[in-house]
C-alpha cells in the first residue's frame, strides 16, 4: 500500500529513532516501526532516494515522501504502528506554514496528566497529535538522585498545562528558551511502570538551537 506523507519526527527512542509521519490525504498519522513490537528504528537500514541528508528531517524542515505499507502492527496503546519497505522516495521538502493543514484540534491530548495508565485493556484511537500552541518554554530539570538532566517542555493546550519531556534530536544541546506560535508532535510513549507517558517528539522553530549533533560532527 503506497502512501504520500510527510515526515514530521524522528525523536529519539532507545538511542535510535522513533519517526512518525503524516498521510497527506486523509491527515493519518503513521509512527514507522521496526516490528510488531513497536522497536525503534535504525536509519542506516532505510534508503531515502533523492535525499542527501544523514539526519532526516535535518535542519528542522519537514518533507515530503512516498512509502510502501508492508503491514500495520497496531498496539492497544499505538495504533498507528506500521512497517513499511526501506526504499522511501524522497519528493520535496515542506514549508512549515503548509502544517497549519495537518494540524489535529482535540479537547486534550488524553487528559490532564502527563501519563495515561496502561492496561492490556487500554484502547485509544490517536497516540499521534500535530498541535499548534501560543508558546512553548524549554528547559533542562534536574532529576536528582545523580540522574541526568532532562529536557522538557511547558505549555499550554486548551486551558490545560503540560510538562513533558523532549525527544526531538534537534535540543539535544538544549538552550533555555521560550518560543511563540510553535507546531509540536505529542506522542504516547511505549508502558513503563504502568504508564504511558506523553513526549514532545518535535518542536518546529524557524532558527534552530545554535549547536547541534552535526555540527558537533562536522557535517
């Protein structure tokens, strides 16, 4: 089944890539997987014809692609999982004034909590939402306890504040900040401790953080 979507994340997920995407016609998200599962996927396993980037999604542009679905493997709490063939064609990159047309308009992003908990009874429709919000305030905490910092972001959804933690590859070197009129990608991570805790797996800027992963590398 051949789709045209728009790749708008690929966060960090067990130190490789969780990456979701967007069918243009119908405004279904898909979160790419690696098997039935849900496993994070490696992108040196995966051929982007025409897209000369190390980093998909690099320079925080979403794009433009056509995919082949192999096979839906839904989870009760990701119903979006799907595995798909590892030749993507590359069509063009996309302007973020064009997500204004994807974005999704819930009550919540499954209720007030920062966490949904997990049953093997547990059935939702959307563990995927693109979200427009006034504003946006990063920052690292501090866990305590000799654990790493986080970085996480505070905002407000429909009267409702959140504070979720950050996934998205582009703050790994993470400057405190607040940014206006953002798009984000919220997400439902996978059950941990009986939960399943909502993510920011992107956070579309116009100017990026000043030091990134590829820099870093010289790239």
């Amino acid at each position: 089944m051949e789709k045209k979507v728009i790749f708008v994340a690929s966060s960090v997920k067990h130190s490789e890539n969780c990456v979701a995407v967007i069918d243009i016609h119908n405004k279904k998200f898909y979160r790419i997987v690696a098997d039935k599962n849900g496993k994070e996927i490696i992108w040196s396993d995966y051929n982007i014809l025409g897209y000369n980037c190390i980093f998909p999604i690099r320079n925080n542009l979403p794009f433009l692609a056509k995919i082949k679905i192999l096979k839906e493997v839904p989870l009760n709490c990701q119903p979006e999982n799907v595995i798909i063939d590892k030749k993507i064609e590359f069509i063009n990159e996309i302007d973020l004034k064009e997500l204004e047309n994807f974005v999704y308009t819930p009550k919540s992003l499954w209720g007030k909590e920062n966490y949904i908990k997990y049953d093997e009874n547990l059935k939702i429709n959307y563990s995927l939402f693109l979200i427009k919000v006034n504003k946006i305030s990063l920052y690292w905490k501090d866990r305590g306890n000799n654990k790493s910092l986080q970085r996480r972001g505070k905002f407000i959804y429909n009267n409702i504040t959140y504070d979720l933690p950050l996934t998205d590859p582009d703050f790994e070197y993470l400057k405190e900040q607040v940014i206006e009129d953002v798009y984000l990608v919220v997400s439902l991570g996978e059950p941990f401790n009986g939960n399943c805790y909502k993510i920011i797996a992107k956070v579309f800027v116009d100017i990026l953080p000043e030091k990134k992963v590829w820099d870093i590398l010289g790239l």
